[in-house]
C-alpha cells in the first residue's frame, strides 16, 4: 500500500482539515460511524455546498448509550433536513470512515462526536482513496448490510424521552459496549484505564 501524501490528524487540526475538505466537495460524501452528534452533525451540514449527495451508516438508536441517543437524534435532523441525505442502521457498526468525491477518505479511531473529535487522543489518517482501493467494495458491504428502518425515531421517542440538545455537542467519552463485551469474550484481554485524582 503506498502512503505517500497521507497525513495524520489529531484533536488540533481534525475539526479544520475536514471543514476545508466538506466545503470543496462536489458530488458525494459518505460517512460512517457508529457515534454521530448534532455538533458533527453542523459541521457538515454548514460546510458542504447545496445538493451534495450524503450517505450515513451510523447505529439504531436502541443500541446506542441511552444518555448519547438525544444527541444522535438532534444529528438525525440536522441531516435529515438536506434534500440529499441517505441514512442506514447498523447495530454492530464500529468502523469511522468518512470519503468524499470517491478521492479523499478519513479513517483512524475518532468517533464524529465533539469530545473524540476535540479532547480525546485519538488519530485520524486522510489520504487517497486510490491507495486502498479496496475500501469501497468494505464501504458498499456495509451500506447494503445496513438497514433503513431498523428503528424508526418515532419508535424510539413513544417508550423513551428524547430531549433537546444545546447544540454544542456531546462532551464526554463514550466506552462503547461492542468493545467492551468483545474484551470480556477474549482471554487475557484488558484495558488500560485513566487514573483519576
């Protein structure tokens, strides 16, 4: 795999460099990620120029942390007031990849919420897409894996109260449940906590 003109980003220069990015897009963007906010959410939405086409993966409501899914749903309409937007389900989705035009794609550990994105160390690789060109038979496997209606959000707001959010994104870590039932499963496995005072 040739990685000459990849770059790595960080929580210092993550924000900016996808802004930029979002605002020269011309076609498409896709983005999957299982944690999406109304604070990533803005950012695309006030950065990408009129009738791009947006595709979205992220997970159904039901199997998100209960605390976050306000923030999720406020994402869900920013979005879903474009003309272009496409948005699937997927409940064990864990993959955070962003491509836009089928030339750049993001891809590294950040979730597209506000702390992962601005607070936790976390790295991010842009680059072509021509250096991995296999990414888009993973991408297109996962969007037709992906369901439209796998929770609807009327669904979810009939048993379960979904607040407003104060559009500055969510601002915690999220220790993903996924994760977190695959290192119990694992012999040995463990993770490495922060210490607090």
């Amino acid at each position: 795999m040739q990685l000459k003109n990849w770059k790595v980003l960080g929580k210092d220069n993550l924000t900016g460099v996808l802004r930029s990015d979002f605002k020269k897009a011309k076609d498409e963007i896709i983005i999957l990620g299982p944690w999406i906010d109304e604070y990533f959410a803005s950012l695309v939405v006030e950065s990408c120029p009129q009738n791009i086409i947006i595709r979205i993966v992220s997970r159904p409501f039901d199997t998100m942390e209960k605390h976050f899914v306000k923030y999720a749903n406020s994402a869900y309409n920013l979005f879903s007031k474009l003309s272009k937007t496409d948005f699937r389900f997927h409940s064990t989705l864990h993959a955070k990849v962003i491509i836009i035009d089928n030339s750049i794609v993001y891809c590294g550990s950040a979730n597209w919420y506000k702390y992962s994105m601005e607070k936790s160390e976390e790295i991010v690789l842009r680059g072509s897409i021509s250096s991995i060109p296999n990414i888009m038979d993973e991408v297109a496997s996962i969007w037709e894996q992906s369901d439209t209606k796998m929770i609807s959000i009327t669904a979810y707001e009939k048993t379960n109260k979904t607040e407003e959010v104060n559009g500055n994104g969510f601002d915690q870590e999220i220790l993903d449940p996924i994760a977190a039932k695959k290192l119990k499963e694992v012999k040995n496995a463990f993770i490495i906590k922060k210490i607090t005072k």
